[in-house]
C-alpha cells in the first residue's frame, strides 16, 4: 500500500470522532418544540395550509453548484429520526462499532460531517489530491449540476404544493453560445447572472421528451418562501471526479431552496439532507480515493471506518426498531442560481466506471453524459450505485 494512503486511513481512524463549530443553517430552518425526548428539533419549514394558494407564476429553473462534500460542522441539516441522539442510550438504530454518532444542534443528524469529510479532507492534503476543486470546476462549466424545474408555484412565500423536475446539467451556454462551445475549453465563462442557458441529458427525460423529467416530486411545497421537495429513494446523483462518475445513492432525501426575491438570482445556501446506505457511501468513497486496480486500498480499515460512520437506518420506518444502522446520515450544503431551462444537450464524457478507459478530452458524451434512475433502495442497504444513475 502507498505510504501515503497508509497513512491517511491511519490517521483517519485516530480522527474518527472529529468535528468542529462553524456556520450552520438555522436561516433555512424552523424549529419545532418536541416534548419527548426533551430538545428543539432541527426540521424543515412545515407545508403550509391549503388555502395559501394562488395563480401560479411561469416556471422558474434554478441550478446548483459548488457542492460542499467537505463540511466542517455537523449543523447542516436536520433531524432525520426524530430524537436528539446525545448519548449511547438515546440513538436510533444499534452502532456496529463504538459508542455511536451523536447528533448536532437539535438532533441534526450528519455523520458524514464529523466522520467522513475530516478523513477526505485528510487524503486531499497527504495526497496532493482535492476532489472538492476537481468537482467545482467542472460545475462551474454547466456540467453535472442539478437543475430544478419549479412549476405550479404562485410566485408567493408560501404555496402548499408545487411540481419540482430533477435534471442532471451536461452543458452551460452563456448567452448567445452556439451549442459547439460545450466541449470548447476557450469558450467563455458561463456568467452566472441568470441568463446562462443550461442543457439536459436525454437520460433526465421521459421517453425523451424534453417537458417531462424522469425524476419528479409534484408534493413539493414553499413556506417562509423556502422549497421543500423530496427526491425518490430510487434515483441516484452522479458527480465526476477526476474523470471518473461517482454515484451517490441517497434515500429520505430533501432539498431545501430558499427561494430569490424577484429580480434576485443568487441562492447563496442551500441544503440537501439524507441518509446515505452503506453500500452506496462504500462504493462512492472508494471511487473517491481511486479506483481499486490504482490504489492499493486497506478493505480492513476502509470498513472499520464506514461501521464507525454508521448512525441511522436507510429506511425510515425501521428507526427505533433495535435494529442495526445500515446508513449514515449526511448534509450537503451548495450554492444555487437562476438559469433558462434549454433542453436536450450534449457534453464531455467521464469515466462511468472504474473499468472504463479515460475519455479523450474532446469526446462527446451524447447520451450517456446524463442521468437513470437507479436501483430502488428498498428497505435494507438502500439504492446501489449502479452505473447511469442519476437524475
């Protein structure tokens, strides 16, 4: 094994139970009083009444980039099991390993942050790596965002329900491009002003249609004028790395949007919270490091690691059952902005999986550069990152 990497999963055991205080994201967030067990739960804005309703205002597309894989507090986010876990006796599922992970804030449930990101962060430094960068610069080209298509909303603070269309971006055309400059590195920067245009992957569609997204929630809702929409158990996002995919399979998963004032186009945080199956994170973090014919990776350690993170059920409805933890929780902070929704597109190819060659760095990636549904979580380890997941 490297030394270098020996190291790093060393060192990232010692640092296990890492975490640090920073910002969180109680702007976003409305808190509600629980008797029982005793603290303010950390929940998204609740649906609002039926009769906030009103005529609905055109779609609004928004995408998002800059995701931050490499948190450094557990506070953003939300409680996920209902109960604030802040010691060994109040957890939700039994810990394969330790004492267990204890909950931020309000019972905000985010392992990833204490257990997983400090161990990334750690290989980035000892390595020379930053798949965080790698991730961002490729975003801020238009590629592999998610956009949401907002329809149905009456353009107020609340409304209590709103159609919300998943898409995975594969190209970002400032205004006036041609289509070309997707794969024209000397093409100029997209501005980020809400006038960008930003193309789909045929695989986000239904049946190729570019008005019915493969991946919809059509409960979604706005209250405080923050979007709360769900993302189905049974698709998986996909970020690339280093000229790789990575696919992340998330069930119980939510994103909260606060919404822009007209005329605004910045959404400066908004938070994806979910859990997050073992075999998915396994799969994931291991593609992360690099694919196991480049890295002689410890599987002993690795797995010690993945049973510490473990802190909750992939299913929901097995919380409080005794039942051994089977996911860890996580949140995800990004940055959101206003864009024009141009359908069908094409972009640069990634590697789809560890036994693909590098693409050439001017290949099309036509089709396959999107996104698919991806295996159903279930109600045991969760969705499988499959290839061609995404939504």
């Amino acid at each position: 094994m490297p030394a270098v990497l020996r190291l790093f999963l060393l060192v990232s055991l010692i640092l296990g139970a890492f975490s640090s205080t920073g910002c969180d994201s109680a702007d976003i967030v409305s808190t509600v009083t629980i008797v029982d067990p005793g603290c303010v739960q950390t929940l998204p804005v609740a649906r609002p009444p039926s009769d906030t309703d009103g005529a609905d205002i055109p779609e609004q597309v928004f995408v998002f980039r800059d995701w931050d894989f490499l948190p450094t507090t557990p506070n953003n986010g939300f409680d996920l099991d209902g109960i604030c876990s802040t010691d060994s006796d109040s957890l939700s599922c039994a810990p394969k390993g330790g004492e267990g992970v204890f909950d931020g804030v309000g019972g905000t449930d985010n392992s990833y942050a204490t257990q997983i990101a400090p161990q990334v962060r750690l290989f980035a430094a000892l390595s020379g790596k930053n798949p965080q960068q790698d991730l961002r610069d490729v975003q801020a080209k238009g590629q592999f965002d998610v956009l949401l298509r907002v329809r149905g909303w009456n353009g107020l603070d609340d409304d209590p329900q709103v159609e919300v269309d998943f898409m995975e971006t594969v190209c970002g055309l400032a205004d006036g491009r041609p289509e070309s400059d997707c794969t024209d590195e000397s093409a100029p920067a997209l501005a980020w002003d809400g006038t960008d245009v930003f193309r789909v992957s045929p695989r986000s569609l239904l049946s190729g249609d570019e008005n019915r997204s493969l991946v919809v929630d059509d409960n979604a809702y706005v209250a405080d004028r923050q979007l709360v929409a769900e993302l189905p158990n049974s698709v998986n996002l996909s970020f690339p790395l280093r000229g790789k995919a990575v696919y992340v399979g998330f069930t119980d998963a939510r994103f909260i949007v606060p919404l822009p004032a007209p005329g605004e186009v910045e959404i400066p945080i908004a938070v994806l919270s979910a859990r997050w199956p073992r075999q998915s994170a396994a799969e994931a973090l291991t593609f992360v490091t690099d694919c196991p014919s480049d890295t002689d990776l410890d599987a002993v350690s690795f797995n010690t690691i993945m049973d510490l993170a473990m802190d909750i059920r992939a299913d929901p409805s097995d919380d409080h059952m005794d039942l051994e933890c089977n996911a860890m929780s996580i949140a995800i902070t990004m940055a959101g902005y206003r864009g024009v929704y141009g359908g069908i597109g094409t972009g640069r190819d990634v590697r789809r999986s560890c036994d693909d060659p590098v693409p050439d760095a001017g290949s099309d990636a036509g089709s396959d550069a999107g996104s698919d549904a991806g295996s159903d979580a279930g109600s045991d380890a969760g969705s499988d990152a499959g290839p061609d997941a995404g939504p």
